[in-house]
C-alpha cells in the first residue's frame, strides 16, 4: 500500500532565484550559457528545455546574482506570469523571474513537474506584491503538498502522465515535419516553378490576394470575458494569435485560415500570423476569417501566406493592424484551376494527417488532463493504469 506523506517543499528541494548580467557590458552576452526568461516558455509546450534566446558568458553569471542550474532543475516562473514550468535538460540559468527547485535525492524531478502543473492556481494563490504578483522564494519554500514517500511510486505516476505527453509531443512534431513537406512543395511549385521548367507559366495571372480569398469578417462576435465566464466550455474562442477561451456555441463551421488583424500580426520574419482551424469554433473581431475561392483552397492561402512578406501592408505605429483593403491588396500569382487542383491533391493528404494528430492530441491531452488530479491526490491507484491501453484508445472509462 502506498504512503503519502506531507511536505514543504523547501524541505526537500533548494530554491534558487536568477538574475540578470549588465546589458551594457557586451562581454557578458553571446557565451554557451542558456539563459532563460520567462518569456522563453511562453506558448512553450514541452516538459524538457534546453535553451532560450539568449546565451550568456562565464563572465557575465559570475557578475550576477544568475547560479548554473543543474540538468532536471525545475523551472517555475515566479513573476511576469506565475506558473511557467519545465524542467532543465541541460546546465542552464535564468534572470530574476524565476525560482528553480533543485531537489535532493530520492525525489522525482518529473514527478514534481507534474505535481506543481496540478497545483499552479495554489502557487498563484500564495504570491503577493501590489504593482504585479509574485511569489518569493520564501513562499516556495513554504508550498505545501501530499506526495508518495516511496520514489519507484513517484516514478510510475509520472511515467503515466508522461508516457501521454510523449505521444503528444511525438505527434506535434509529425505535424511539424508535415507541415515542412507542405512549405517545400509550394515553395517548389509556386515560388522555385521547378515543375515549370523554372519560370512561372504565361497563362498564370499576377492579381491581388482578393481573386483568391472569401472573408467573412462580418460574422464574427467579440464575447467579453463577463459572457464567456458562465458559458459551457464546448468549443473553441479564437482570438487574434490563439483560442482564448471555449464558449457554448459556434459562429463558423469548416475549415478556415485566421489572420491576425490587429496588435500582434506579423512574426519576426515579417510574416502574417496565421492560425489554421477546423471543425466548429467560434471567433472574435481581432482576426481576418478567411476561406478560398476560384479553386484556392484553405490549405494553399495558408501556405501562401506563410512565406509571403506583408510588412508593407501593415499600418498603425502604436497598434499595428492589416485592414481588409490591404489584405486583398497583398500581391499573388493565379495559377491554372488544374494546377490548383493537382497542387491540392498532393497535399491535402498532408494536412488531413495533421488534422488526425491534432485531434488525437486533444483526445491525449483530456485524458492527461482529467488524471493527474487523480494520480496526484491517490484518488487512482497507479498500479491500475493501463496507459498503453488508454493511449491506443481501448480504455473510455477514465
């Protein structure tokens, strides 16, 4: 029989908190040092990190209050947001917005990933400060948890909840290399024109992006977070860069490209921000909905607008925004409706895999989702858990 066992946690781990080198001293940046922020695991969907954007030197940890993190250190963001977390894969260091659990043997690392992944509105709860929130390292210390006191059993629950997230993962980057196929072939056909013998075919028209796309701008309903509090969470509420929410019904039903509209609309290499969604949804006022027409399908226009730079057509100093008169305005070749159409039966294949893996993922990630509350409290025996069972979709009773 299992023991569980009451802790705090800075009585089996050490808390450590980073810093910052002087960004004025240019011999501090640009070493091998991973240096984290919070803003690397923003949107960050893995367990394991390795890197960040920045590196820093030797030289510029010893000049600041930045300690070298151990390999399976747990990172927690501690401030700008709470609750960011994962766990190091390599020796790495991160600035002030972080306190690191570094735990003592006989103690899982990811064990407690998922532990403190089941516990983030606690952790939250226990932060103060008046300007923003932020929980110190004397309130991590201070976290309290009911664990399994024998480590094999800390590793079985984590080995479940982890064998789900390793499918996930798995399946993202299949999507990943999917979605490469796609972009070289588009980029073979309609940019390169190899299969035209390397120039691009008289009977193509140069047109405006608006022979090619159907907005339907009109239908969408901004919901205030008031309206979407109550509301049954069925399906998804599309901002302008991701979902936001889920909501009790659907505006739009198919398949879609969103284009941000305003505030974040293009990447760092000038591209649009696109989101490419399927099934019911429901989608606010910050992004272009858009649909094919003249035998463009959704699949091609995302393709196309992934590697097109719309810099240009881009207007607002303090809040940057694509209005629909320059979205159609975007410059695009009309190739032949034969092209289009050999073009999508090649790839169309590609994207409905993608769409399969998504859905898996959401099925997978229910599942997670729905046990480590379980696993976490001993409500669920991990003994009884047949994760190959579930993962193969044999097992609906979880």
């Amino acid at each position: 029989m299992t023991t569980w066992k009451e802790i705090k946690l800075g009585e089996i781990a050490d808390v450590i908190g980073g810093g910052t080198p002087s960004t004025k001293n240019s011999s501090f940046w640009g070493g091998e040092i991973p240096w984290l922020t919070p803003k690397d695991l923003s949107g960050y969907n893995k367990r394991y990190i390795s890197e960040g954007e920045r590196n820093i030197t030797l030289e510029g940890l010893n000049s600041s209050s930045s300690r070298l993190l151990p390999k399976n250190t747990i990172l927690l963001t501690s401030r700008a947001p709470i609750g960011y977390l994962a766990i190091s894969s390599t020796s790495l260091c991160t600035n002030q917005g972080f306190k690191s659990i570094v735990l003592k043997q006989g103690f899982d690392p990811l064990f407690f990933f998922y532990l403190l992944k089941n516990n983030i509105e606690y952790i939250i709860s226990m932060s103060s400060g008046s300007t923003f929130a932020e929980i110190s390292g004397s309130q991590v210390k201070n976290l309290t948890f009911r664990i399994p006191e024998d480590i094999d059993v800390q590793k079985k629950i984590a080995g479940v909840l982890s064998a789900l997230d390793d499918k996930i993962e798995l399946n993202n980057q299949i999507n990943s290399n999917l979605e490469q196929q796609a972009q070289a072939l588009f980029k073979s056909w309609f940019i390169d024109f190899e299969p035209f013998g390397g120039k691009m075919p008289n009977d193509w028209e140069p047109a405006n992006v608006e022979k090619a796309i159907a907005l339907h701008d009109s239908q969408r309903i901004p919901l205030s977070s008031n309206q979407r509090m109550n509301m049954e969470k069925r399906y998804p509420y599309y901002g302008a860069t991701s979902i936001m929410d889920f909501v009790d019904n659907y505006i739009f039903d198919g398949k879609f490209l969103l284009l941000a509209e305003d505030g974040t609309v293009i990447d760092k290499n000038d591209r649009p921000v696109l989101q490419y969604v399927y099934g019911k949804f429901w989608a606010n006022n910050h992004a272009h909905v858009i649909s094919g027409k003249n035998g463009f399908s959704v699949e091609f226009l995302y393709l196309f607008f992934k590697q097109t730079n719309i810099k240009g057509f881009v207007t607002g100093a303090v809040q940057p925004k694509i209005n629909q008169a320059n979205l159609k305005s975007i410059p695009i070749n009309i190739p032949t409706k034969n092209i289009l159409s050999e073009f999508d039966v090649i790839i169309q294949p590609l994207f409905n895999l993608f769409i399969k893996n998504n859905n898996e993922n959401q099925r997978l990630s229910e599942i997670r989702d729905s046990l480590l509350p379980k696993l976490m409290s001993g409500e669920i025996d991990v003994s009884k858990v047949d994760i190959e069972q579930i993962i193969n979709n044999k097992d609906s009773s979880l």
